[in-house]
C-alpha cells in the first residue's frame, strides 16, 4: 500500500509548524507507524548533520528524532543558508552548490524541483506516512510562481494540506480566511482542514471562532491546540526565537555562572547554548546591538556564524571585540565555537572568495592561530572526550575552513579516531574549537562547568528533549482530532 502524505502550512512565520510535525511525529511513531519528516525547502543558519554524511535544517533532524529514525539528507532536499540581506548559500540534499541572491534564486528553483520530488518519493518508499511542512506563509501569492516550498510542492506531489494559524499572535480568523482568499482556487482545494495553534486561557471562548471559520471557508476545523510551554525548551530553527531568547533571561539573583552571548547578524547553531540555559544556576545572557557585554560576565562565548569575515566586522561595528578583550585582560574567559573559535585567531583569509571577495582580514588575536577557507565543505558527526578531565562527548563538525597555529598544541577534544580539535591561550583562559552540540553531553558539559565551580546537576538534557517531545504527543493527541486528520491524507 502506497504511504499517505499530509502537509502542514502556516499563516506565518513561527506559528508552530516545526513543532506540530515534529509532535505528530512522536505520536504517531509512538503507536507503532513508520513516519518521516520532509521540508522542501528550508531557510536557517541553524543546520545538523545527518547520518549520510549531508546537513538538512535544525527543525527536520529534531522531527526525525521524534519519529525515532536517522535523519537523511532526503528529509529537506533544499536548505538555504543566508550570507546577507539579500543572498543565501544554497544546499541541495545535503550539499552545498553555490550561493545566490534572493531574486535569483526565485528564477532557479524550477530546476530545484526534480530534487526536490525525488528526495519525497524516496521517503514515500520507506515510510507509512510523510508528514511534509511548509515554509514561512501560505499566502505569499508574490513568490507563488515557480514555488516548491509550499503549495507549489503540494500541488506537484498532490500532497493535502492542514494550515495552522497563531492565535497568540493575534487576528487569527482573518489570516486563516484571508489566506484562502488570496490563494487561487486551485491553490485553496489542496487545503482540507485547519488547526489554531497557542490557545491561551479558556479555550471555550474560541469555539464560535471555530465554527466561524470552517463555514467561511469549508475547511474541516481539527483542533484548538492550547500553548505547550515547553516547547521553548526545544531546539529552535528560525532566528526569530532569538527575540524570545533574549528575553528569557533567568534572574542572575543566585546566578553561580554568567554566560555573555554575543547576537552576531548572521549566528549559527545557536541551539548550542539551550543546554547551559537549563542549567541551574547558570544564565546565559543574550548580547543585542546597542548592548554592551556585561563586566560581570564570568564567561564571553562567541557561537557560531555563517559568516564569519562579515560577523567579525559587525561584532567590532558594535565594539564588542573592545568588551572581550577587556575582559580577557581581567582574567576572563572566553571560548569560540567554530565560527566564533575563527574570529579568536589573529587571523582569517578567505583567498577562493567563499565568504564575499578574497580577502584576509585580522582576527581578535586572542589565540595564536590562523584560520584559511577553503572549497570544501567539512560535515560529519564526531565523538570523543575533552582533554583534561577526559568527559565523553558527542556533536558534529559543519565548516569551511582549516585552522592551524601554536594554540592547536593544546587542543580542548580529543575524537575517538585520534584527531583533535581546537586550541587553548598558554594562560588556559581562551579557547575554542569547532564541535558544535558539545554541551548537549552532559558529562562533558558537567566538566566545562565545574570548571568555574558549578557542580554538576541532576539536568539530563538529551532526556529532557524526548520527555518533552513525548509530553507535546500527549497533547497534541487530547486536543487534535488524529483520526480525522489521517484520513485526510492522501
């Protein structure tokens, strides 16, 4: 019997979607089915590893975690991953083939769309049900043409679509009815039913919205899904959390570790952090423009970055590199993670023109080491213990870019193939390296905190992520009607 599919678009950006797939993946994998995630096309710095050997967004790899299967590269064929305003490097199943503006890129993605329909149908092959989503809004009629990420794709797979719109946000009823009225009418009857998303209090004084808008419409209304707080817990994708992140700072009242994030324009993998901001007693404090880093902070840790040249010169535009290295002559610390490990150096070339122009420019020169890109790409998972205390760890490399220098002879990771990684100030007070997902280990996040004097807690983070993703299942099942919406996929 052929696998059924069912596509969920959205209103809007940050409605839920990702977390909608990835909960009805659990749940459904919970009651013994093979279902697998999809993404046409994603747009996000925050990317993962997958298990043959490509890199697809955050959002799948966490839906494939849900479902309980490995993430391939077939589950988000096209990943976009901006360099600026205005232009993205472009991926395709799992590799990078160039980069381009946004107004081209809407010319060239008729011929992303063979890719894009092979990657589903593999899926298809191997699963029970696809569970696809969309991307930002349904309703973007001036990107309709030659569209592959929303109902450009449904119509081309003859995929049914659920939309979801946010009533936390506001206006739901008319950007759900609006969106049908924008769509053409070919468009509009791929959609068969709806869900509002992030109810808050009485969920009664909803239900004539309901009924409201599947007369207005003809839609099957499939529930009215309260807010999950824990959903925050989650790694996020979309660089609009990062607003919601900065102001979720835990009070520093008994704070035993302060952590200051520089928010680079073009960060990446900021998932890194989630681990150390459930900690107890640990507050990781997000840096916006117009800020400056905190004296106070005990720890200044520079994330990753899709572009680092570019990064480096708006992290000195905001006089942040004035700020570390103040605080590095205090006596701070400091660590780098991949994009963030290259700005501490004392210097990055980029002679093939990867970031913008070929150009060399000077690092923060609070390692001595020297950081050149290069055309390939390095992707793979990677575990191992840290030096010193010996903690297991596990994570993944994804970076252009080799980086060598005396600092490399005291690197902070050992692999388990023999390889090391990273570099280390002769003072033990600047480091960085390249493995992203390190503190999602929690021995190996207990050792880098009792090195400030935290002990170690009870948080066992990657526990917590797959209790929660459990208890988003639980509910999504009392408060979605699951029956009716699988007998709507096709």
């Amino acid at each position: 019997m052929p696998a059924r599919a069912l596509m969920f678009s959205g209103t809007g950006s940050d409605i839920g979607k990702s977390l909608m797939v990835a909960g009805l993946c659990r749940l459904l994998a919970n009651h013994g089915m093979r279902v697998l995630p999809f993404k046409p096309q994603n747009m996000s710095n925050n990317a993962a590893v997958t298990a043959d050997g490509g890199e697809i967004g955050r959002a799948q790899a966490l839906q494939a975690r849900a479902a309980r299967v490995a993430p391939t590269v077939h589950m988000n064929p096209v990943l976009l991953k901006p360099e600026s305003e205005t232009g993205a490097q472009i991926v395709v199943q799992g590799r990078m083939i160039g980069s381009s503006r946004a107004r081209d890129f809407q010319a060239k993605k008729p011929s992303l769309m063979p890719a894009v329909l092979d990657s589903f149908h593999r899926l298809k092959a191997d699963a029970d049900i696809v569970l696809v989503e969309g991307a930002g809004s349904a309703s973007e009629i001036n990107l309709r043409k030659n569209d592959i990420a929303n109902l450009g794709f449904a119509r081309a797979a003859d995929v049914p679509v659920i939309l979801i719109g946010d009533i936390d946000r506001g206006g739901v009823i008319a950007s759900l009815v609006g969106t049908q009225r924008v769509l053409d009418r070919e468009d509009a009857a791929m959609i068969r039913g709806f869900i509002v998303n992030k109810m808050r209090g009485d969920p009664t004084l909803f239900a004539d919205g309901m009924t409201a808008i599947a007369q207005m419409t003809g839609w099957t209304p499939l529930g009215l899904v309260p807010f999950f707080n824990d959903a925050r817990k989650l790694p996020a994708e979309d660089a609009l959390a990062l607003r919601d992140l900065a102001k979720a700072t835990k009070s520093d009242t008994d704070a035993r570790l302060r952590i200051a994030v520089p928010v680079l324009p073009r960060i990446s993998n900021f998932d890194d952090l989630d681990p150390l901001r459930s900690e107890p007693g640990v507050v990781v404090t997000m840096i916006e423009t117009g800020q400056t880093i905190p004296p106070d902070a005990d720890l200044i840790l520079l994330p990753g970055s899709k572009a680092t040249i570019d990064d480096l010169a708006a992290l000195r535009t905001e006089g942040w590199d004035i700020d570390i290295k103040a605080h590095a002559r205090r006596g701070g610390r400091v660590l780098g993670l991949c994009g963030g490990y290259q700005m501490l150096g004392k210097r990055i070339s980029d002679p093939a023109g990867i970031e913008g122009p070929p150009r060399t420019v000077e690092g923060l020169g609070l390692l001595d080491i020297e950081t050149e890109f290069g055309m390939e790409k390095t992707l793979a998972a990677v575990a191992g213990s840290l030096n010193g205390s010996g903690a297991a760890f596990r994570g993944y490399e994804m970076h252009v870019g080799r980086t060598v220098g005396p600092d490399t002879a005291r690197p902070i990771l050992t692999f388990a193939d023999g390889r090391s990684d990273g570099a280390t100030s002769p003072n033990g007070r600047i480091a960085g390296c390249y493995v992203h997902g390190l503190f999602s280990s929690d021995a190996a996040r207990a050792a880098v905190l009792s090195g400030f004097g935290v002990a170690a807690s009870a948080f066992r983070y990657e526990s917590e992520i797959d209790n929660i993703l459990d208890g988003f299942a639980e509910h999504l099942a009392r408060h979605v009607a699951i029956d009716e919406l699988l007998s709507l996929a096709e």
